[in-house]
C-alpha cells in the first residue's frame, strides 16, 4: 500500500489539493483559481495540481495510491463521470479518464465523488467523525452540503444524487431556492441566507429609524457577512438578537428534520458559519434537544452535534481517502 | 433452516399475525384485540398470538425458525427492548425475554423490530421493493411511518430511533404535532391530516353558503374520511378538489425531501391513503418529477415511485423476515 494519496478539491472559484498521509495529514498543498471557461480548462487545472504535488514531493505518479478528486454537483463515482454541475461546465464530463489521459496515472487509481461527501469522509475518517459508526455532516457556506456515511459507506442513492440535505423544504412554500424548489433549508440556514436575513433587518430598522450597530458595522467593513450579527448581537445589539435566534430556529429545525431520519452517532457542523463555535452549537443543541423525536432516551444515545475539525481541509482530505 | 417464520404485527388496537413462508406467503392467520391495560397483558396477547398460530399448523415451536414482532415506537432490535412507545404500556420492556418465557421459543430465535421498518422490509423483500439495492417505504395512516433499507439493511440509526420520517418539519412554525414539534410532514399528509383538511374545508363551504358534495357525503356515511375529499373531488365538485390539490402538494413537498436525501431506487406509498392508486400517484409523480434535485438527469435514474403491494400484510410479512 502507497504511503501517500493525492485529494483534489474541485470548486467553481478555487482549486485546492494536497498529498495526503495515510493517518490525514497533509504533507504538501497546491491551490490554484478554477478556470471554468471550458471543460478543457478545467481538466487541465485538474492535471496540473496533480502534477505540481507530483514534482513538489519528487514522487513518481506510480508512488501514489490515489488521486481523488471532489467536484461540486452529481457525481457517478463508479463511471467516474459527472452528471450535473451547476458551476462547473463538466456536464457528462468524463473526468476519471481525461484526468488519467492528461497525467498517465492509471484510470484504476483515480476516484471522484461529490465534494459534500468527500468533505464528510474527511471528517469520518480523521475529523469530528473518527472511530464513529454512523455520522452526518453538514456544511453551511454558500449552501448547505451534505453527507451521511453509515458504516464506512456514503449515502449517494442509486443514481448518485442522494444526500442534498439542503435541498430539503422546511417551509412550505417559501423563499425560491436555485434548485427549482420553494421553501429548501439552504435559502434559511446557508451563510448566504444568514447574510440576506442581516441585511433584511437593517433595512427594516433603518425604515423604522431604530439605530442597529449591524448598520454601523456594515459600514465600517464595507460589507454585510455572516459575522455581522452574531458580533453585534454580541455586543447586546437587540436587533442582531433576533437575527441571530431566528437563525439558529431555522438551523435548529432543520438539523432536527436529519436527527429524526438518520439518529447519527455524531452530527458536525462545518463551513464558514461554524467558525462562531459554541456561540452557535450551544443554542443549536439546546433547540434540538427540545424538539427531536427521541428525547425521552437517555442522554447518551443523543447524536453528539459538534463542530467540524477538518475545516477547509475536509474536501482535500476526503478526496484522498476515496 | 425452517420452512417457516411467524410474524406478529403489534399495534394500539389490534394485533395481527401469521405463519409465513419462506417465500413471503401466509399460511396461516391470527388476529386479536390488543389488550393495552398493562405490559403483562401486551405480552400475554403476543404470547397467545404466538401459541395459537403454532397449534393451527400443528408445528411444535422447535420447527419455526423466527419469531419476528413488529412494534410501533423506538425499539432495540439488538437488546430486544421497546424504549418508547406513545400508544402501549411498554417502555422499557424486555419484549423479546418475556417472550420467550411465555412461549418456550428460545430468545435467540424472537426478533424485535419498529413497525414502519418491519412493513418496509417486508416490502422489500416480498413486495414493491422486491430486488432493489435501495428502497424506502412510507405508510400514510393516522400518522406518517417510514423505513429506508440499503443492501438489506434498515436504517435504525446508532439509537434505534432513526427513520422517523414523518416527524420532519415541512412547515416552520406550522401546526402542532404530537411529538412536540411544530410543522411535521405528518401534520399534513397523514390520513388523519387528510380527514382534517377536509373537515376545515367543509366548515368553510358552509361557512360561506357554498354548496359542497363533501358535506352531503360526510352525511350520508356519517362521518368525514380520508377518500370523502377524492370522491367528492372526482364527481367534479371544487372545494374538494382544492383539497385534493393541497394535499397531494403538501405530500409531494415531504416525498421529494425524502428523494433528494435518499434518491432510493423504488419509493413506495402504503397505508389507507395508498388505495386511491393512480388517482394520487400520477399528480404526486408530476409534482416531485417537477421538484426533484435530479430532474435534469436521464430518466432511468429517477427513483420509481409506485405503491405498496402487501397491504395490511406488509408488518406481518416484514416481522418474519427480521
């Protein structure tokens, strides 16, 4: 067995991948932008972080184990092929192969899979999830990704679209979702939603002249983040409050939606959002604890709701451990 | 191994069970009031169920190979313990060790199981679900159950309280359910939720001086039920239809959350509601075709939704097989 597997994190704006050990270290790291003009282009920026890793270790590519790379969108990890990406022009691409063609690493030893999912396998195997039987990530950044691993196992469903978590609708007939749909968990409980909820508020409070230090904040940095009313409402601003807890209602709904389906051992929060540590989980869990399905069990059999440990790494991590 | 299993399907009111053949058939049938008044007179009943199956085949308890019982609430499988259950005396109860006392079956041999899980193993093994990879089952009566099988295995979560499909929030903030939660899907698409629905409807039409065909059948059978509004619907009345329409809305919301989870090979609908057929599957496939995260994939992949074949065996059949 190779000592080393190289991960791809395939994203629409950047490209990050590493040589990862076999205990998840990573030992070198190549990032670069994501040329999404063609699907050439972004083959090409695929072989080329392979080939950049290659020469930094001064390893041979039949030293490596496994390439893995993690796309965003439908992914046929067996075919190797994707199957809809929104960001990524790779529709029907076959990316196991043209990445084989483009490195001369052998089709056998390439593997690919959804980005949610190698994130979680990231995390299963050397993060938030270690030594756990079953465990579900979710990751809240411009969405809300996914991904439930029973047994080693990734949840991917027969046609290899399964486990959209945020795709979900918790309120029926609500916000218009991407996806087509109306009412998704992603449009509440994404940091982009969080975003759109702060900007909502200080809108509302600025036509109603009450003053908000979200506003100020705004001003100061030039922008509205998924910080701003957490750190506002830190500093006992009223409004951001209610930002705040009216997020973590809808976080904690749908994280209870998942607890109820799938009763995981660990549950991790990770992305951008997660970053407010305990400021989020201890209100999360409290919410949950109230409201899912098994709460006359003992405490310990409730699914642990943590952080994510990997941070941005999961992906690159995941992607090596395919 | 034994020619044949017996399963018992445990539930608030009745107890059904039967002797069931390798290849799914019932041979033989027992059914019983259950006596809810203590634990002891729950386990008598499966007890007496048990008994006088074998004495109808003439089989000595030596000659069955399982002992199955299928079991509303949170149930053990591996300890053999219910841990919760709303409608029957038996938290906590060591189901399967009294079992075994009353009857002489030894313990190894008596499975435990919750009933949704039962029904949709015996789905998959004998019905809709004959041959899947992956399959998930709901069962629309008084409440919403569910059951997800992949390679033969029911997802019970590390609690046993997983696969609690119907206590998933669809509305926000939306109407109280049983389990403490506000909104769950089976608030909206339960059977019960269906008769509810038609009931406002029907307060409605009179309200307004609206004449409704719902209110001239609810009289004449005495009572308002879940077909009232299909019926009413199919002789061309509005108001019913509108029922109709929402109903199937709110049941296609819950049923593609489920699909962009799991994106099971064969989705199968079982339960009272279930018998209306085509007149609810077709307008349920459109709106989750519609809906679906994979739409855009060939149609091949599509998780083929369809209804359940064993009826009110399903539990039954389920329970020997476990």
């Amino acid at each position: 067995m190779c000592e080393y597997n190289i991960g791809i994190d395939l994203g629409g704006t950047n490209i990050a991948a590493g040589v990862v050990s076999r205990d998840g270290e990573i030992s070198e790291r190549f990032t670069a932008k994501t040329d999404v003009s063609s699907k050439g282009s972004v083959m090409a920026g695929l072989a080329e972080a392979a080939r950049a890793l290659l020469a930094k270790t001064g390893l041979g590519s039949e030293q490596i184990g496994t390439l893995g790379i993690a796309c965003p969108g439908i992914v046929d990890g067996e075919g190797g092929v994707v199957e809809y990406s929104a960001n990524l022009p790779l529709l029907g691409a076959d990316v196991v192969g043209e990445v084989s063609r483009l490195t001369g690493i052998e089709r056998g030893r390439i593997r690919i899979a959804n980005d949610a999912d190698a994130a979680a396998l990231g995390e299963y195997r050397f993060g938030a999830g270690r030594g756990c039987g079953d465990f579900l990530m979710i990751t809240i950044g411009t969405g809300i990704g996914g991904g439930y691993i029973s047994d080693g196992k990734i949840l991917t469903g027969k046609n290899h679209a399964g486990g959209e978590l945020g795709h979900t609708v918790i309120v029926f007939g609500g916000e218009e979702c991407g996806c087509g749909r109306r009412g998704c968990a992603e449009r509440y409980c994404s940091a982009s939603a969080l975003v759109r909820q702060t900007k909502a508020a200080i809108e509302d409070c600025e036509r109603r002249g009450v003053a908000t230090l979200m506003s100020e904040m705004a001003k100061s940095y030039g922008k509205v983040s998924a910080r701003t009313a957490f750190r506002a409402a830190d500093e006992g601003d009223e409004a951001a409050a209610e930002v705040v807890d009216r997020y973590i209602s809808y976080l904690a709904c749908t994280v209870t939606n998942y607890i109820n389906i799938f009763q995981p051992e660990v549950l991790a929060v990770g992305g951008g959002v997660s970053n407010e540590g305990e400021r989020l989980l201890a209100p999360l869990r409290e919410r949950v604890l109230a409201e899912m399905y098994n709460k006359r069990q003992p405490r310990a059999l409730y699914t642990e709701i943590k952080r994510a440990e990997l941070g941005g790494d999961a992906g690159v991590v995941g992607a090596s451990e395919l």
